[in-house]
C-alpha cells in the first residue's frame, strides 16, 4: 500500500507566528568591507533583511530574504543563510530596506482570539430585546502558542521584545491545504507572557502570548 501525507486546510502547523525586523528605509551598499549601512539600525545576527530596491550593486537581488553578519552600529553584513558566509558586494551603491518577517519556528500548536466590545443602547422603545451600536467598541486579538523554539534566533528575539517590553510587528499566517493563497493577520503585539518547561525525560518546551496594539488587518498573498 502506498503511503501518503496530506495536510488539513485546518491544522495547527499551518499557524505559523512571525517576528518582524523593525527595520526599513534607505541604505548604503559599500564594495569594501561588504557592508550595508544604516544609522542606529537596531538589528541583531541572523535577523532576516530585504530589499527593495538596488542601485548599483551586485551581489544581491532585490525582494529575496538575507540575514545579518557581523552587525555594528551602523553596519552590518549580509549571508543567504542564517550563520552563512558573507556575500561580496560588488560596487557602491544605494538601496531601500523594507519590513521582514522572521519565523518562530518549533511551534506544535497556535491559537488566535478575535474579540470585539459591544457599545449596548437598549432602552425603553427596544421592545425587552437588547440593541447594541453597529460600529461601536473596541477590537483586539490574542494570539498564542507552544512547542519547542527549533531556532535560537527566535528564541533570543522574543526575549529581548520581552525584556525591552516592546511592542513591535508580527504576523500570523494561515497556510492553506493547496498553498496557492496564503492569507495572514499583521499588527502590532506586545508579548504578554513567555514560559518554560523542562522534564526530566523530555525536551524543553515553551509557550507564548501576544496582545494586540493598535489596528490590524487581514491580508493574502
């Protein structure tokens, strides 16, 4: 009998959280040393970048994920792989960095929480029904989630969001069965709460939650 593996359009590994870079706007490419620069750019090893736009130099391509090397204030270097070698660039030249999202990988189960308040304006012409305000009230999302970090990249980011008490931007993705659209929430979330577990006999796990700030949107790809 032939085996088989298929995915359930529902399934929790199909919630997949991301950490965005915090990072975008014009850089700098330099030939010598291979750098990017950017002014108190705030990134960390092994943070995903991209780019938009490239003028001049080669080396890299516009639109494909790098990661950091080598990061200083104002510089840094670039790989194709987390831990890679870093890539010549080839040329002076200017570019534009735009927001990349990185994954919190290891996840074994994700849960999001869509609420809304409702602004109630019963009154003595309601007939004994309850009415409540169309438009009225305020939304937010929770969003949670376990399993084991298979990266200490996201380990490490998280932990530094918390320990800073940042409120910085992520992504929930909902892949579906077929992968042909992926739709996924974005906003901004502080993390209200991580955890670790450890057993005697088993691997370390952890749990995460998020708190939503401001708006958020639904969007695909």
């Amino acid at each position: 009998m032939a085996c088989t593996n298929s995915i359930n359009p529902n399934s929790g590994k199909d919630l997949l959280i991301k950490i965005g870079n915090n990072f975008e706007g014009a850089v700098t490419f330099q030939d010598t040393g291979d750098t990017v620069t950017y002014n108190d750019h705030g990134l960390s090893v092994d943070d995903p970048v991209s780019f938009s736009v490239i003028n001049t130099t080669t080396g890299i391509v516009i639109n494909t994920v790098y990661y950091v090397v080598n990061p200083l204030t104002n510089t840094f270097q670039l790989a194709a792989t987390p831990g890679g070698v870093v890539l010549s660039l080839t040329t002076n030249g200017t570019g534009t960095a735009v927001e990349t999202f990185g994954d919190v990988t290891g996840l074994s189960s994700t849960t999001i929480s869509e609420a809304s308040t409702m602004q109630e304006i019963t009154n003595k012409s309601s007939n004994n029904y309850r009415e409540i305000l169309d438009q009225a009230g305020i939304l937010s999302m929770s969003v949670s989630g376990d399993g084991l970090f298979s990266s200490d990249w996201a380990q490490d980011k998280l932990r530094t969001l918390f320990l800073a008490n940042r409120i910085n931007r992520y992504q929930i993705w909902v892949v579906p069965s077929d992968a042909v659209v992926t739709k996924y929430w974005e906003g901004c979330f502080k993390i209200a709460s991580m955890e670790s577990k450890g057993e005697l006999d088993a691997a370390q796990t952890f749990s995460l939650s998020l708190e939503s700030s401001g708006a958020f949107a639904w969007n695909s790809i």
